[in-house]
C-alpha cells in the first residue's frame, strides 16, 4: 500500500489520478485497465488539487478502529478540474457545487487526502 502512486503522492502533499497513455482518458479509480479504450497502459500524473464538489456526507459511525477517533468527519466525492472524480475528507459544512483545492493531514502516521474550500 505505502508504494502505490496515490499514497506516494499523498505522502509529499500531491494529489495523483491515473489516466490511460493511449487515449488520454483519466481513470476514477485506480484500474489496471483503461474504461474507455480497454489499454493496460496506465500512467500516474499530479492533480491540480482543484475540484468541485458532486456529493458530500457525514460519516459518525467509524469504518474501522482507525478512523474512530476522527468521527463525526465529513466525506466529500470531488470532480477534479482534469476530470476524474475522487473520494477524500472534508472540512465541516461542505457541501455540493463547493469549489475546493486538495490538501492533506496526518492520521495514524499516513497522509489522507482533505479538501479544503478554495481561495
Ligand atoms: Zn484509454
């Protein structure tokens, strides 16, 4: 886990999507195929950080012992100006159509990915 490219990223401050080398397309989730062209050439490259805001929830039940302490925290799925969309934390009070930058903040020793509302 601690070598793949998004939590690398995450670790130096950098938020990563995977797009394909033969279409272009960017990947929502890390694949190990290209959804629109079926290409197992997949590359990493570093997200502006900007985005807006297509869904957001409270979570207060903790999904794991880890993240107990954290509860109530607010989860946001955030439309990267490059076009993947992305799960990560956010500040309270964020809610859809926010335009937000990614930044990160420590937790159990691991860098997680946090929205915050854009200058
Ligand atoms: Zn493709």
């Amino acid at each position: 886990m601690n070598n793949h490219p998004f939590t690398e990223g995450l670790a130096q401050g950098q938020l990563r999507y995977q797009y394909c080398e033969d279409c272009g397309a960017p990947q929502t989730l890390s694949r190990l195929a290209c959804s629109a062209c079926g290409s197992e050439r997949l590359a990493w490259r570093d997200a502006s950080g900007r985005g807006t805001v297509v869904a957001a929830s409270v979570v207060s039940r903790a999904p794991s012992d880890a993240f107990r302490p954290l509860v109530p925290y607010t989860l946001v799925l955030v439309e990267l100006a490059e076009g993947p969309r992305v799960v990560g934390h956010a500040l309270p009070g964020t809610g859809i159509g926010d335009q937000v930058r990614a930044g990160t903040f420590a937790h159990e020793r691991r860098s997680l990915l946090r929205f915050a509302p854009a200058a």
